[in-house]
C-alpha cells in the first residue's frame, strides 16, 4: 500500500489550473502609467509658471549674477507740455562725392545735366513703349536710340519742368541706332558733348534715365568706363561702343552716359541681360561714343538720313507662318512693289541675298550692311513653285 509520507516526498500542489491575472495586471500598470503623465504634466506647469516667474523677476548679468528686472510701465505718461519731441539739427553741410580728381561731384553733375534729360513715350500699333532722350539745341532738337522710336504712332516728350510735347522724328538710322527728334519749343536747356576719344578704361561716368520707364525717371546711376571700342553684335549689325559697369535698364536706352566734368560723352544703347547665361550677367552695359554720335546726329539734322548707307529697291511683307503652311510659300519677303527694270514682279519672294537666306528685317539687314550703296547684289527669287537669280544694285537708304 502506498502511503503519503509527507518528509520524503514532496507534491506539484493543486492539479487544477491556475487563475489568469494577466488582465487585471495590464489594467493595473495602464492605470500607473496614466497616473505618472498627469503628475509629470502638473510638474512641468508649476516649473513653467515658476520659470516665467524667474525671467519676469530675475535678470542676468554678464557675470551671470542675478539682478532686479526694470519695472515696465502699464501705462504711458501723457506728456501734456510735448517736452519730448524729435527736434532737427542743420546738416553741417554737404559734402561732394567726386567720383574723380579734378571732376565735379557727382551732385553737380547731375544737376547740371537733369534739364537735358528728357522722357520718351511712343504709342505702337500693338501697345506702347518708353525711353530716354537728351536735348541737343534750345530750339527743340533732341536725341534718343532708333530703336526706342521705330514704328511709333506718336511719339510725347516730357520735360524736367513737366511740361509736354507731341514731338516729329526728324530722322532715324538703325544701323548706328540713333534718331533725331524734334519738340516746337526754344527754351530748352543742351547738354554738353564730350569728346569720347579721350576716353581711358577707368574713366568715371554716370548713367541718368527712366529705367523700368517714366515712373523712375531721372535716376541717375555711377560706374566706369570699363573698355572702350567694344564691337557688339545686335540685329545683325556690328557696332563699337563704349562699355561700363554703371547700371543701365530697359527705359534708359537713349540717355545720357557722362563723364566727371558733367560732359555727355555717349548716348546708352544696350546692356547684356541677366538671362543672357546660365551663370546670369551683370553690370554689362554700352553706350555709342560721342564722336560717333555727332556724325549720324549732324546728317540726321542736316538731310534726314545718313550717307552711304545700303538699302534695296524692293518694297514688301514678310511671310507669315501661317501663310508657309496653308499656302504652301517658303518663309522670305513677300514683293509688293519692283523697280520697273528689273526681274523681279509683285508676288515673288525674296529668299536671299547674296547666298545668305532671309526671313526676317534682322536677316536682310545683316545681310545688306556687308555692302555699300552702289554694290551689286545677287537675289534669289521665288515664283510660281520654282526659283530664279537676278542681280540687283543697291541704293542709298533715305534718298
């Protein structure tokens, strides 16, 4: 028989299964852990209000030693005798800013030159343009870029004084990029003409004119002269001009670029854009030399146009893109009227001249500033589906 000898054996206990407490325990510790973020929170608002308290009390020195805060007014005295007012003290007097030795300050230049500088707007056919001019004469001659002017309906002038002009485009050649305009008037102020062939790389110079248009005019911006004879490539022309750094903006072409004794030593015609590249440019600007500009300016005033240049006897339109499409014509000069005793009849396109295709005014122009009135050129022609070669001779534009 068994027996249960409780010294020399031991039991597992109860067989039957224990009760789960795994419930009751998770209940347990979410009830602690939510007990323990309440009394953090409560800590961290006393240790706020307590810190905030600290800051409004207690200042810091440089040492680090606490020290009393100023007490901050509630409210502002009133200050009913005005004893505390902004009073302003005479300047001791001004102080010229010459740009260089010898020159005038930068002050007088611009006061001597801000009467002969004027605004420019035109009216185009598809909206309207702005631009800067400067007076040559006290009988109403100005001048200003050709390009500003070209294709303009109308054309107004305002004076420094505010006064305003209808102005007749006297001339204009787009091959120096100058015109000549003329307002009826005979108070005007001239500017004083430089001459720019003593001009040396470092020059001082200033730029005055309408950038961005006539809501900024008469800024006046400073710089240098930073080469000089710079050939530039623009519509197809090559032209020498003057470059500097002081900043020029659309609305400042045909304004004035002057040196530091306060003469007009260039007529501003073009800057390189900040898009012109990738790395972006700046402080690329160009300006016609003066002695360029009394050229073009004295047979502008004197016959209307300038002598020598080329032009061709053939009046037309270019071809539009839509007409290349539907009708089936190639892109050129579409004629609308020919010299009598040539090939060449209304109807035909031009499509190049002297091998070098045209499609456009800068083209043709490109391609006929390589020659001089009086050449011979040859054409290619088209007609009817089928292309023809004729000579030409060049004529004198403005005659």
């Amino acid at each position: 028989m068994y027996e249960n000898n409780q010294q020399n054996s031991y039991t597992n206990g109860s067989t039957k299964p224990p009760k789960n407490r795994g419930g009751i325990i998770a209940v347990v510790l979410c009830i602690l852990i939510v007990l323990v973020g309440v009394v953090s929170l409560i800590g961290s608002v006393v240790d706020f209000t307590v810190n905030l308290d600290d800051v409004s009390n207690v200042l810091f020195s440089d040492d680090k030693t606490p020290t009393s805060a100023p007490t901050v007014p509630t409210q502002m005295p009133v200050n009913p005798d005005n004893q505390t007012q902004i009073e302003l003290s005479p300047i001791p007097g001004q102080v010229d800013n010459v740009p260089q030795a010898g020159g005038l300050g930068l002050q007088d230049i611009y006061d001597k030159n801000i009467p002969s500088v004027v605004s420019i707007t035109c009216t185009f056919s598809g909206g309207s343009g702005s631009g800067t001019g400067v007076v040559l004469s006290q009988n109403g001659y100005l001048v200003t870029n050709a390009h500003v002017v070209d294709g303009a309906q109308s054309i107004q002038v305002l004076l420094t004084d505010g006064r305003t002009f209808t102005a007749r485009l006297v001339g204009a050649d787009t091959l120096s990029d100058l015109a000549v305009l003329y307002i009826n008037t005979n108070d005007l102020v001239p500017a004083q003409f430089g001459d720019s062939s003593q001009l040396r790389v470092g020059d001082a110079v200033v730029a005055i004119g309408d950038p961005l248009g006539v809501a900024f005019r008469g800024t006046m911006t400073d710089g240098i002269v930073s080469a000089i004879n710079r050939d530039v490539v623009s519509g197809g022309r090559t032209m020498t001009l003057i470059q500097t750094n002081a900043a020029l903006n659309s609305g400042n072409s045909g304004g004035p670029l002057i040196n530091c004794f306060g003469q007009v030593i260039g007529i501003n015609t073009m800057k390189i854009g900040i898009f012109a590249d990738d790395a972006g440019v700046e402080g690329l600007g160009f300006a016609i030399p003066s002695v360029i500009v009394q050229d073009i300016v004295n047979q502008l005033i004197s016959q209307g146009y300038v002598s020598g240049r080329p032009a061709l006897e053939l009046t037309g339109q270019w071809v539009s893109s839509f007409d290349q499409i539907f009708r089936r014509i190639p892109a050129g000069l579409y004629i609308t009227e020919a010299p009598e005793n040539s090939e060449i009849r209304a109807g035909d396109i031009l499509l190049s001249v002297d091998q070098a295709r045209v499609t456009s005014e800068e083209e043709l122009e490109k391609a006929l500033y390589s020659h001089k009135a009086g050449d011979t050129v040859t054409l290619t022609m088209y007609r009817s589906g089928s292309q023809y070669t004729t000579t030409i001779t060049l004529t004198e534009a403005g005659k």
